[in-house]
C-alpha cells in the first residue's frame, strides 16, 4: 500500500495543545453517532496521510511497537449554513476521533482487530450535534492514531525484521451538506492536513500498554524507586505487577532485583483508610500471603469484577440483552 506523507512537526504540538481544556485533558464528552457509510466511491476524494517523523521498529526490539502517537489535524471553513454534517473514517492502528476537541464514538481501541493485508475497516458518525453550523465559522477535525493491530507484534511472526505494518495512517472523508441542498466533501489530503508525533502517549501497544507522560498536563505525580513505607502511606491506590522475568536479557540482573518490590501486610500500618491494592493476578512473589486478608487488598474483587466485565463484553457480542439475562434467557 503506498501511503503518502505529510508533516508539519513544529504547528501539530501547538495544535493538539488546543486541544485540551485548563485542567490538561480532553473533554470527555463523547459526540456523534454512528451512521451509514457514504457511498464507496466518496472514499476516491481523500487519500492516506501519515507522519513524515513516525517511527518505524526496525530490527527484533523484543516485539516491542513503534514510540509515539501520530496526530492529524485539519481546520474546515464553512462555505454555508450546516443542516447535517457526516465523517466517514478509516485507520492504520487504533484511533480516536476528535471534533473541535470533543472524542467521537464511544469505541474501545477502534476500528478492532482487523487482519493487515484484508480488512480495513470504516467508521462513519453523523457529527451534526457537535459541528459548527454558521456560515464561515470554522471547525477542527483532529485524530491520534497508535500502532494497536497494525503495527504490533500480534500479527508479525518471530523472528521478522520490524513490524508488518509499517506506519500509523489515517484516511477519511467529511461530508457537509448546506442550507440550500447542496453537499461538499472534504477528504484527506497534503494540502489541508497536518500531521506529526505529538501529545502525552508516548507509547501506546497492543501488548505493552500505554505511556502516558503527565507531566504535559501539569499533573502533579513524583516517582521513585524506593519501595518503602513512607512512600506507601501517601497512595490512594497501589498497584502491584510481578517484576517480568521475560523483560530481561541479562539473567544475572533479573536475580539481582527480582525481590526488590515485595509487599507485606506490615508495611500497610500507616497507609490511608481509603488505599486499594491492586494487581493484575497472578502473582509471583510480590505480595505476601499475609496481605490477602487486609481489607485494603482489592486484587480478588478485581478479578471478579474482570469477569463481570467480560461477561457483558461477550453479550453485547451475542446480542444478549439484560432482559434476557433477568429472565434467563438461554441463546
């Protein structure tokens, strides 16, 4: 697939800066709904972009996806009034839609799981709620885009020299329709697109998780690497993870800090009435026996309520509703 390339790297940091409100973060309002495609031949008026300055994994990297969230920004002037305003979208990894700062569908690491060599999915949202409508008003289409299937080590084989897919991309097309009847469509391009590697993610896979640098929003935080008892009794929540035996190349050095960051119910004495332990099961060594018993060891709940939540995951699936699920309704 031949990607074409555009990148203003020094305006995208300014402008998803924008973004975000006083306190540092998105609203957190979700806008649009989801709608019928456009007709496939709306998709020939755009054109995918990625950013010139994406990384691309190169070499074994221990299976890890490439650093960085890719950002694309365009800015659309209103030739008329609005009546209906519709963005039909399509990425290379995960992405989140954004107009005028506001996310855009209520979908988990969209478009899913797709295979990167047969399917691209499309997703379209009617954003008239949320757009602009007055005639030369402007708006701002915005979306981050992450490696997630595409550019992880879940679709590329050992022993491969990078990652299958390459670099994040976005494609997509915004169709307006005016008060006089009349509809234009504006789809991505290299004229009225920017693109670059910006904003907090500093990592974001499907296997390694997020990286999220705060302090870009002023959040206050402090790290260590000490595991004491003073440091513990200033946290509200507490969240434990084996050190990962697999994460080290050097044996000696996986034995030497292993039993570094172990937890015990003594050390819980002076902790806050409201702390939760946490951990992602099953443990190792990390937490001793004698923690399980404290009423501030949250981790069983945590689990339980992980089944909980995949358990509504797999109905919604199957279209099993709660009605169906009060009246034990077997499918």
């Amino acid at each position: 697939m031949k990607m074409n390339l555009h990148c203003f790297a020094n305006l995208i940091p300014i402008m998803i800066l924008a973004l975000f409100s006083n306190s540092g973060l998105i609203n957190a309002t979700e806008v649009g709904k989801r709608t019928d495609a456009l007709e496939a031949s709306a998709w020939n008026e755009s054109k995918w972009i990625s950013a010139v300055d994406a990384p691309i994994v190169k070499g074994h990297n221990n299976g890890r996806a490439a650093d960085g969230a890719s950002w694309f920004v365009s800015t659309v002037k209103n030739e008329q009034k609005i009546v209906s305003a519709k963005w039909m979208t399509a990425g290379l990894g995960v992405y989140e839609l954004y107009v005028n700062g506001k996310p855009v569908g209520g979908e988990f690491l969209k478009p899913g799981f797709t295979h990167y060599a047969k399917t691209k999915r499309s997703f379209t949202y009617d954003i008239t709620d949320i757009i602009r409508t007055k005639p030369n008003a402007e708006n701002m289409l915005s979306v981050q885009v992450t490696p997630g299937w595409w550019g992880d080590k879940i679709i590329t084989p050992g022993g491969y020299d990078g990652m299958i897919g390459k670099k994040c991309a976005f494609r997509g097309v915004l169709e307006l329709t005016f008060s006089d009847g009349s509809k234009k469509r504006y789809g991505t391009d290299l004229e009225n697109w920017k693109a670059g590697i910006a904003g907090p993610v500093k990592h974001a896979g499907i296997f390694d998780g997020e990286e999220y640098d705060a302090r870009e929003h002023d959040i206050r935080f402090v790290e260590h690497t000490d595991f004491t008892e003073e440091i513990i009794a200033d946290a509200d929540i507490l969240y434990m993870t084996r050190v990962q035996r697999e994460r080290f190349t050097d044996l000696m050095e996986y034995e030497r800090v292993k039993n570094v960051y172990i937890l015990r119910n003594k050390m819980l004495e002076n902790t806050r009435p409201n702390l939760r332990i946490l951990h992602p099961l099953p443990r190792v060594n990390e937490i001793a026996y004698d923690v399980d018993n404290n009423p501030k060891a949250y981790y069983f709940q945590q689990a339980q309520n992980g089944l909980y939540a995949r358990e509504a995951i797999l109905c919604d699936v199957l279209g099993i509703t709660l009605e169906d699920v009060k009246n034990d309704i077997l499918l």
